[in-house]
C-alpha cells in the first residue's frame, strides 16, 4: 500500500509554488519556535519562584525563631517602588509588576505564618 500523495493542482489553494501556502508554513513554524522559546521561559520562572521561595523560608523560620511580625509593610513598600523601577526600565507594566509582587507577598505571609504557628512546612 502506498502513501497518498496530495494533488496540489486539484486545490487551487495548494498549488506548487503558492506564496500563501509557502507563507503560512513559515508562519507556523516561527510559531512553534516562539512557543518553545515561551515554554522554556515558563521553565525557568517556576525554578527561579522555587529559589526565591527557599529564601523566603529561611525568612519565615528566623522570624518565627525571634518572634518577628510574618509581614514587613515597609521593606514591601521599598521592593514595590524597586520593582516598579525595574519593571519600567524593562518595558514591562509597573502595575503589572506591582500585582505580581503582591501575589507572591501574600503567599510568603501566608508560609511565614504556618511557619510561627508550626503548621508550616518546609515545601513553599
């Protein structure tokens, strides 16, 4: 049994040589190649979200160890203004940034404290 070949010529469409065609290909294949480039930035940001979080540990459990608040508004309002910065400098949402640091924030509070009340755990 052989492989059907194609008729180009019985679609107009698919015709050798159509530039749309030819064109179209390319435009999916950049798109794989985008995607990939996008999938291994995702990677990458969830290893790097694990580091920071290790860190943030260790925060929780010196706070927990000196009876430190699990929340520190005024170091968090500096790393706004910092982020904020670098995000603009970036080319990226200042807000944007601002969002994401407060999502991150409000689950390190959350760890800092499981970790004083020692439900914690040692996975962020």
């Amino acid at each position: 049994m052989t492989a059907e070949i194609p008729d180009r010529a019985a679609d107009p469409s698919k015709a050798e040589g159509d530039g749309a065609v030819d064109e179209r290909d390319a435009a999916i294949s950049m798109l794989l190649g985008i995607r990939s480039s996008i999938d291994n930035i995702d990677a990458a940001l969830i290893h790097l979200l694990a580091e920071r979080f290790k860190f943030t540990q260790q925060v929780g459990r010196l706070k927990a160890e000196h009876g430190l608040p699990p929340s520190d508004p005024d170091r968090e309002k500096r790393q706004i203004e910092r982020l904020r910065s670098l995000a603009e400098d970036a080319h990226l949402d200042p807000a944007f940034a601002e969002k994401w640091f407060n999502f991150v924030v409000a689950e390190v509070i959350r760890h800092h404290e499981e970790i004083a009340d020692g439900s914690g755990s040692d996975r962020p």
